[in-house]
C-alpha cells in the first residue's frame, strides 16, 4: 500500500512540475525516463528466462495428471478472462474515449538531453522458448547444477527489482505525467485511468461469479456460498499485494470448501504462480485504453488482442512475487505485440499499479475455484 501511495504523490506532483517546466528541464526528464525504460526493457528477458525456467523446472518433479489438468485450467481461466476483458472494454471505453488525443511521442516535440542506447540481452520469445527449453530439461534430467543456476538468478533478479525497479517507479511514473501535463493531455488520461479501474473491478467479480458457477455446477454445490468462503483470502491478497504471500490463507479457506487438504496443499501454490486471471483482465483493459486513447498506437481490435492475450497467458508464469511483478513481465510483450513505447508503458504501469492490489485479491480468489475443478475431475476418476 504504501508503493501506491508514492505512486499517487509521483502523479500529482508530474502533473504540477508539468504545468511549470521549461524545455531545457524537460530535456533531462525525457532523458531519465528513456534510460529507465530502457533498462526496464532490459530487464524483462531475464525475468522471462529465469522466473519461468526456475518455475517449470519445480513442477516437472509433480508432473503428473494433477499438474497437467490444473495447469491446463489456468490456462484456459487465465485466455477466458482476458477475452471477456476484451469484450467488455470493447463495448464500453469507446463510449467514452474517441482516439482523438495525440499520440504521447507527437505531443509538443520534447526530447532529450542526452540518449544511452540499452538492448535487451535478447528477444521475448527467444527467452520464453529458452525458457521452457531449460526449465522440461532440467526438470527431466535432474541436473541440481543447472537448477541451482536458474534459481540463484531468479533470486538476483528478483533482488534487482525490489532494489533498483521498485522505488525508481514513483519518479518514472512522475515523469510520464510531467510529459502529459506539458502537453495538456493529462485530464484526458485521469479520466481513462478512473473508467479502467471501474471496469477493472467489475471484470475481476464477473469472471469470479463465473468461475464460482462452473465450480459449483460441477461439485452440485451454491457458487455464492463457496465463494463467501473465499473472502478471507480475497482480501489477503488486497492487503498483501501478492499471490504468494496470500498462499497460506488461501490453502485454508480452499480446504474449507471440501477440497482435498492434499490437493489444496498442491494446487493452490501451483496456482499463485501460473494462474494471473485478474492481472490478465486489467492488463488487457488498460493497453485497449492506452492504445484507444493515443493515435499513434494501432486500434485494439480482436486480432490484435487476442494473440496478445495468448502470450499473457504464458508470461504471467514469470510475474514475480513483488508489486507489480506481472506489469513488469508483461512489458516485453506490450513493446514486441503491441508496438508500446517507453510513455506507454510508463502509462500502462501506472494504471496497473494503481490496481495492483485488487488484481491480487481476484488472482487468488480465482485459484478457489480452479482447486474444486480439479478436485472434482480427479476424484471423480479415481
């Protein structure tokens, strides 16, 4: 709570710096804030790489019919939200955005003073396929050697986002507003980030009732009770800002909805890291609104989002443990997929960190629901 806090103090203080700021000032911020995101953009491969391979190289020792069928229907939970974000969005943003606003990088001409040029180690697919590569081998062939390796730089990383990324944020986010308040385009954009965070909530309980229904259709049971049971880890995780740190709680209100305490005690862990379903929903509204309201960004349109959805679904297996963990992870492929530039994801991380927490409580809600799935299928067939 207190990282949003800075972030609200960065925004408001970007918007009244942007009202005074000569050009030459506006130099050195356009400056601070091309590095910075170019180290962001640096960063997220070895996030991929390191975050999915430590990850998929743990499962590969439960591999098996449960981890099979519960990874499968995150998966599948984690493509339904992002659609039905997309849908909703579709119908709604347009109502009250028209793409009229100039695109972030025309605005009134701002450049730096100076440019540092940062190219990521290598490509987003070239870390997620390496990735999984290493991580099914490494799983397969047991090799502690390599694990140790994967693991030891996920907690490198790791240390370097809470170290370095984290409380840099603040002033990157008061940086993008400086730039929009100097261009006069600030209020437009408030007035987005206030319909993104409505619709966000909204799309977050819609997906859990629906969840909650098809969970409690197949275990013949009232889906508002099961999901009444799952409050106490709903609001953990708003209060926690983090799926894993809400694991406890969320194992015990799971094993309180009939859930098996093993399977509960397998899935819910397995789940906090590979199942994102309410960070999918928000990611997925707040670049539609980003890409709606600056021109120079292609339309979001289904051929455009679903694919991007698709590989959301993946890269979310690498979102850290750490506030805004998956906006972070999610980055690499708003700049491949959607052709985002540095203010744009500024844009985006900002609308996501002011929702951060109400994604987590979903996230973990939503995993309830896929451990009586599982359950059921498994003890059915037993």
């Amino acid at each position: 709570m207190k990282l949003i806090l800075k972030l609200l103090m960065g925004i408001i203080a970007g918007i009244v710096i942007g009202l005074f700021v000569n050009e030459t000032a506006m130099g050195y911020i356009m400056s601070f804030q091309m590095i910075f995101g170019q180290v962001l953009s640096y960063i997220v491969p070895f996030i991929i790489l390191f975050f999915i391979t430590s990850g998929v190289s743990r499962m590969g020792k439960d591999s098996g019919k449960l981890l099979g069928l519960t990874a499968g229907i995150a998966y599948g939970s984690t493509i339904v939200a992002g659609v039905l974000a997309f849908i909703i969005a579709s119908l709604i943003i347009p109502v009250f955005i028209d793409g009229s606003a100039p695109a972030i990088d025309e605005g009134n001409g701002f450049s730096p003073i100076f440019e540092l040029e940062i190219d990521p180690a290598m490509a987003i697919i070239t870390a997620l396929i390496t990735a999984f590569i290493f991580g099914i081998g490494i799983a397969r062939m047991n090799t502690p050697t390599l694990k140790s390796f994967f693991d030891e730089g996920k907690i490198i990383i790791e240390k370097f986002i809470w170290v370095v990324i984290i409380p840099i944020l603040p002033f990157y986010i008061a940086s993008i507003f400086v730039e929009l308040s100097a261009e006069g385009t600030v209020w437009e954009t408030l007035a987005s980030f206030g319909l993104v965070l409505l619709l966000a909530l909204a799309t977050h309980w819609l997906y859990l009732i629906g969840a909650y229904s098809i969970a409690g259709g197949l275990t013949g049971r009232n889906p508002f009770s099961l999901l009444k049971t799952m409050l106490p880890a709903y609001f953990t995780g708003i209060g926690t800002m983090s799926s894993a740190a809400t694991i406890p709680v969320t194992t015990e209100q799971t094993k309180k909805n009939n859930v098996d305490p093993a399977m509960a005690d397998s899935i819910v862990p397995l789940g906090a890291n590979i199942h994102l379903a309410g960070s999918t929903i928000t990611i997925t509204m707040a670049s539609m609104t980003v890409m709606m309201l600056f021109g120079g960004l292609d339309s979001p349109t289904f051929g455009a989002i679903f694919p991007f959805i698709l590989g959301l679904g993946v890269i979310m297996i690498a979102a850290p443990g750490v506030p805004g963990g998956a906006i972070i992870a999610a980055s690499g492929l708003l700049t491949s997929m959607l052709g985002f530039n540095e203010a744009a994801i500024g844009l985006m991380i900002a609308l996501y960190m002011a929702q951060d927490s109400l994604g987590t409580g979903c996230n973990v809600t939503g995993d309830g629901a896929i451990a009586l799935s599982v359950n059921h299928f498994i003890s059915k067939n037993k």
